[in-house]
C-alpha cells in the first residue's frame, strides 16, 4: 500500500490526508482490487493498478490544458473510467465535477459550471467535449515517464470536487466540496468502522454524488478491497463480487427483504441469517444506510437477522453528521453525533448542524435566497429536520418541515409517522400522504402488485386510523397505477418518493376524495376510508367505498 500524507486538523488531531495521499503518492497496493462489471463479468484490478492507470490518464489531461483548480465534468454512469478519470483530476489537483445523467443537459454544462472539458458518454462535438471511452484508451497508455508528484499538494481550504443536491423538487443546487471536509469525514468512519485488510465495500449509487467515492478513495487510502456497481445490477454484483460492506439506500434494503419474503424465510435464525447471507454475497460484516429514512421494519429484519443494517444521518451541506455502528448502536435512531460535528434545535425544533470542517459555507449555484436559508451567519447548516436525542446522546429523525401537513383545522401532522404505520401491510409497496389545508388527509398508494383488494386496503387504513388523534387520520385513499419508479419520474436516484410530483400526477383522483362535504353521508370517513383505484385516465378511475 501507499505511504499516507498526514494533516493535523483545527482541533490539532492528526489524520490521514486521504486528498493527497491519493494525489501525491504512487500506490503500490498490490494485494487489494477493485471490482467492477463489464459485460456482465466480474472483473478486477488491483489497486497499484488503478492508481498507474488514472496517472496515465492524467498525462493526457494536463495535456488537454487541465491545472490544479480547473473544473472536469463527467456527465456518465459509473463506470471503472468514471473512477480513473475522477482519481486522474486529483492527481493533477483538479476539480472534479460529477452530473447524474438525464438531469442536466451537457450542451449547457460548460458555459454554466466553468468547466474545462466535460466528458460523456455519447461522443465529443471538439468545443471541450470528450467521450468516456477516451478515457479507456488513455489508461492503457503507459508511454509517459514524468513520475508523481504533478503539484504541491491541495490545502485544507482547497475544493477537491463540486456536488449537486439530489432533492426531490426545484433546480439543483451546486456546491463546492473543500479538502478539509472529505479528509475529516473518511477519518471519522475510518474511527467507527476501520475498514481494511479482508473487507470489500460495494458502492451502487451514482458516482456523482462525492460521498460514493468516499469507499474508493477510502481503499486507496487505508488498504481494501472496493466494487463500484450500478443501481440496476447491485444485488446480482454482490453475489458475484461478496463484499463484506454494502453501502445502501432504504430502498434497496426493502426489496431485499421482499425478495426473500416472497420465497419464505425459515422460523430457525442461524437459517435465517444464512439466506440473508447468501442474498448479498456472504461474507456481510455490516450494512450501511442512509439518504432516507429507513423503515423499522426494514431495520428490525435485518438486524434481528443477524446481519446489521447501520442508519446514519447527513445531507449534502453537511456529509455524515450521525451514524449507528458496532461501538454505539440504538435500533431506530440514526446514532451518536460525530465528534467534528455539534448539533443543536431551535425554537421551532429544527435540527442545526455545525461541523468543525464544513463542506462549504455557501451554495456556488442556487437561486437567490437559499444560501440564506440555508447556512446561517454562524456557519451552521439549517437541516429543516426534526428530531431530538435521547437520554443516551442518540439521535433521532422524525421527518422534515416539508412532511408536515397542516390539516384545515389547524392541527400539525407528521406524514412519515403515519405512512410508515401504512406501509406495514404487505400490499403497500410505498406511500404519500397529500392534504395540506384540506378538511382530512388522504394518501396515494404505491402498490406492491396490480391485484391489490382495495377493500383489504381499506381495512388497513381503518385500522391505522384508529391508533391516530383525529387529525392524523386518512379518509382516502389513491392506489397509482404503477409503482413509484425512477423511470416513471416518481423516485429520486435514492429510493426517495418525489411528493409533489406525485400528487400532481394523481390530481384528478385527489380531488375527487374530497368532492363531498366532510360529514355528509357520501363522504369517505377515518372507518370508511374511500379507495380510488387511478387507471391512467382519471375519469374512468374506480372508486370502493370501505365497509
């Protein structure tokens, strides 16, 4: 493995300096690969030749023009040319600039972010547009002889890379990414989970969001195994590539535990946890979530399974800010704050996060306003999260400002609370609660299968009702047509529900639940709830009332 640069940060700790390790030092990890599929076939490298491939790669960058401080766009899926061109950035003290595909246009990206090249994956137009597969080509090329280092090294202050936020409504916010807080983050888990020698972590979701690097950088930096896979061949990638960390959002968790539901699971729990297991490879030390919330009855089958589902909590402005792990765990709660963190609630009970190191104090690239609602004079993040923590430093995540729903009345109603109790019945696959200002609240079901019984569902929600104050109960309910999707635009690229979009795409059948005045005798009722079963047209939508 390579030698490691070190830093002392502002609380004079001394920590590895994961940005130049990675960019000032040859790695000559031999023993460690990454893995990663092409062509449905496993394959791998070690880690001395990752990093002798992303230095050939960057030769051909530095001569494309690219220095230390200069922006490279990657507008492309992952891909192993994704992490050398993204390492080959670094090494030349870069600033790499990862978009997802389909939410941005590459015809725009680089009058509008300051890019120097952008790469992707349908060819370049020679206006500093390059294809990902020159990429492949340059990582072959060992003609060069220049050794490392190719700069000084990045300061604490520097930007190590730019990220955007994956919200599930308005244009996303850009935001510059400084060295200091990558390093204090990688040291932080680094300190709860000491990754190394005989772990493989396995990493799906984009590698434009930073923190998905983090496990690859984290390899290169501390000595093991990483596999870099795609949301849509994760599960049959930990088969083949066993890792024993797999760093997951809640919905890829729930489907999962689906899966093997569906075929039956074993009463006994050395069986159990054996298929659990062998779903994911075999040889899990731990499991990682965050992103959203995850349901406790994911966390509970997991854990009660003998395979541990860690949750933790973190938004874009702020990285990891709790997090679950073997030293500090408390099933439900999001963990014990990090040391470089400090968390505090205002007089609304939103959750304030200051970091020792923040990621940036400022968005680059937003509309006017939200730097201001956002980041206060402090230096502190506004979450627009609320929690609390318990007598034993454990935090707690009830939802955000945004789920709470003001019903006419008056009262306040936390939609998580309530849609994570409906999505108990195995029939629900997901759920949203709409009714902000309206007499009662309904809820648009995404459904486990086309031959849902709206009259099961129906009792189900007659149920749940009857464990709610009156201001938190559902009297209608939508069942979608389809399930909630990326493809349908109905989920972000985290499993997370996109509300608003969904409440506009099932208009029409919302507001014929509250065609009826509440109290008349047509009205749906909290013991009747009505179920309108939405066909893709609106109108010709059945509806069942509950009996």
């Amino acid at each position: 493995m390579s030698d490691r640069r070190t830093w002392t940060d502002a609380a004079g700790e001394s920590a590895t300096d994961v940005a130049n390790t990675l960019s000032l030092v040859a790695n000559t990890d031999s023993r460690h690969r990454l893995y990663h599929r092409v062509a449905g076939e496993l394959r791998s490298l070690t880690l001395a030749e990752v990093d002798a491939r992303a230095v050939n790669v960057a030769h051909h960058l530095r001569a494309l023009g690219i220095q230390k401080g200069d922006r490279v766009g990657i507008l492309a899926r992952n891909s192993l040319e994704w992490v050398l061109l993204d390492l080959a950035a670094i090494k030349l003290g870069a600033v790499t600039t990862g978009f997802e595909p389909g939410r941005f246009e590459a015809d725009r990206l680089l009058r509008d972010y300051g890019l120097k090249v952008l790469f992707t994956e349908d060819g370049g137009d020679g206006d500093a547009r390059y294809d990902m597969a020159s990429v492949a080509e340059w990582a072959d090329d060992f003609s060069h002889r220049d050794e490392l280092p190719f700069h000084r090294g990045y300061d604490p202050a520097d930007i190590l890379s730019i990220k955007f936020t994956s919200g599930s409504t308005g244009g996303p916010k850009g935001m510059e990414v400084t060295v200091a807080s990558v390093n204090s983050s990688l040291h932080e888990v680094q300190r709860m989970f000491a990754h190394g020698d005989g772990d493989n972590l396995m990493t799906f979701l984009g590698n434009w969001f930073i923190q998905q690097r983090y496990w690859i950088y984290s390899a290169l930096a501390f000595g093991h195994d990483v596999t870099v896979a795609r949301i849509d061949n994760a599960l049959d990638i930990a088969q083949m590539a066993a890792p024993t960390v797999i760093m997951g959002v809640p919905g890829f968790y729930e489907g999962v535990k689906a899966g093997l539901e569906a075929r039956g699971l074993p009463e006994d729990a050395d069986k159990r946890r054996e298929l659990i297991q062998a779903e994911l490879g075999g040889r899990i030390r731990y499991l990682w979530t965050g992103s959203a919330p995850a349901s406790r009855a994911v966390l509970e089958f997991f854990n009660e399974g003998g395979v541990p589902l860690f949750q933790g909590y973190g938004l874009n402005e702020t990285c990891i800010v709790a997090k679950n792990h073997p030293g500090a765990f408390r099933l439900g709660s999001v963990g014990k704050v990090l040391p470089n963190k400090t968390i505090r609630f205002d007089q609304d009970g939103i959750l304030i996060v200051g970091s020792r190191h923040p990621v940036n104090l400022r968005y680059t690239w937003c509309s006017p306003g939200i730097n201001e609602k956002m980041f206060l004079p402090t230096g502190e993040v506004k979450t627009y999260d609320l929690g609390h923590l318990d007598e034993d430093g454990f935090l707690y995540i009830q939802g955000r400002v945004d789920d709470v729903l003001t019903v006419s009345c008056g009262y306040n109603v936390l939609a998580p609370l309530v849609e994570e109790k409906i999505r108990q019945h195995p029939a629900v696959h997901d759920c949203v609660l709409y009714g902000n200002g309206k007499d009662f609240l309904s809820v648009v079901i995404s459904p486990s299968s086309p031959a849902l019984d709206p009259a099961v569902l129906s009792r189900h929600l007659a149920e749940v009702n009857t464990g709610q104050k009156a201001e938190g109960r559902v009297h209608g309910i939508v069942i979608a047509a389809e399930q909630f999707s990326m493809e349908n635009g109905l989920l972000t690229t985290q499993f997370k529900p996109r509300r608003r979009d969904i409440h506009q795409r099932y208009a029409d059948e919302l507001s014929r639940i509250y065609k009826e005045p509440s109290g008349s005798d047509s009205s749906p009722s909290a013991e009747h709830p009505l179920v309108i079963v939405a066909s893709g047209t609106g109108p010709e939508s059945a509806e069942h009332k509950g009996s």
